[in-house]
C-alpha cells in the first residue's frame, strides 16, 4: 500500500484489533495469572487471520485479461512498416540477416490475420538480431503494443520485451508494463508465426495480462 494512501475504516478496525489482543494477552500474564498454551496459540492465530487480511487488503484484487491481435510485419512495398536501421557488422545468421542488425518498426495489428481486416493498434519498436547460431536467428524484440480501436482498451499500452527465436512455432514473450487500463500490467505473449513470404511476416500474438484493479 503506498504511503499516500488512506487507510480504509475496515483496516482502521482491524489494526484496532490486533492491538486489543495484545492488550489482551498482556493483561492476561500482568494480573498475577498464567498465559496458558491453548490461549496463548488463540491469541497468535487471531493476529496472524487479521495480519494476512490487512496484507491481502493492501495488495488489492487483480483481474485477467486476454488481447488476440495479428502484427503485419512489413519490410518491402510502397509504404514498408520495418525498417533496417543498422546494418550488423557480425556473422551471418542466415540468408539476408547478420548478427547486430536493427529493425525499428510501426507494425499495423489487426483483429484477424487479414491485411484488410480491422486495425485495432499498431506495435511500435525495435529488434535486434542478438543469436550467433546459424540459421535459428534470435531477436531481442522491445515494443509497445499500442490500441486504437480495441473494445474496452482503446487507448492503453502494452509494454513487451523477450527473446524471439523466429524457428520455434512458438515463442513466448514477457509484459513488463503498460498504461491506461494495462497500468502496472504483468503477464505474457505467445507469438507465432502465421505467414512469412520473404521478408515479410504476418504474427499471431495472444496477449495475457494480469491488472491489479484500483
């Protein structure tokens, strides 16, 4: 609980509480009479119930929430989405990618795998080719997924970051963060490749989110 903010009246009570049965077990041992076990082990477990409620009202509750977009990874066309900013100076890693280049990337997501589906957002970023093994190439990938048009989020943020090894049918990827209704946000992306046909690709990202609720 931060510092800023109020005790409720129900935590007030309970500190209250915990104070009265101190007071309780001291009188008890003060005014000439023994404590014995049984009463002494009440008095413990009561404080720890009160102490475990107070934590778990300070913490707050938390809600799950699922995001299912498609990223339309974009190098070549008229208007490509990813663009290579540093040409890496390593070893090639496979066809066309060497170890060290960097993409910066506007990706458009959609609701469905579609081009011409509905944008909901854009996924706004960089990766870096970050693995030296030889034709499994692996991204360092930072991103915000940022939606514009996604019932209930409009407007929120999903910060990301992981490993993207490009070969695994399936990579899996952390949320670090997020603003608006993903504030605080923790969870994970499962990211899978939907279509590639040269160097373009069509993710399939299944965004979970755990959101502690004010």
């Amino acid at each position: 609980m931060s510092e800023h903010t109020p005790l409720s009246s129900a935590s007030i009570y309970k500190l209250r509480s915990i104070h009265r049965i101190g007071r309780m077990a001291k009188r008890s041992t003060t005014s000439g009479g023994r404590l014995t076990c049984d009463a002494a082990a009440a008095y413990v477990m009561m404080a720890i119930i009160l102490v475990l409620q107070l934590m778990q009202a300070a913490a707050g509750t938390s809600s799950m929430h699922h995001l299912h977009l498609f990223m339309h990874d974009g190098y070549t066309g008229p208007r490509p989405t990813a663009v290579l900013i540093v040409n890496g100076t390593g070893a090639p890693v496979m066809s066309g990618v060497r170890f060290g280049d960097t993409v910066v990337m506007d990706d458009v997501l959609t609701e469905g795998p579609s081009r011409a589906s509905r944008p909901v957002g854009r996924a706004q970023g960089t990766y870096v080719t970050a693995s030296l093994e030889k034709g499994r190439p692996a991204m360092l990938l930072s991103m915000n997924v940022v939606l514009t048009d996604y019932d209930g989020y409009n407007g929120s943020t999903v910060a990301v970051t992981g490993r993207n090894d490009i070969t695994a049918p399936v990579r899996e990827l952390a949320v670090v963060g997020g603003t608006g209704r993903f504030r605080m946000a923790t969870g994970y992306v499962l990211w899978k490749t939907a279509s590639w046909k040269g160097k373009n690709a069509v993710l399939e990202l299944d965004i979970y989110l755990r959101v502690v609720d004010d």
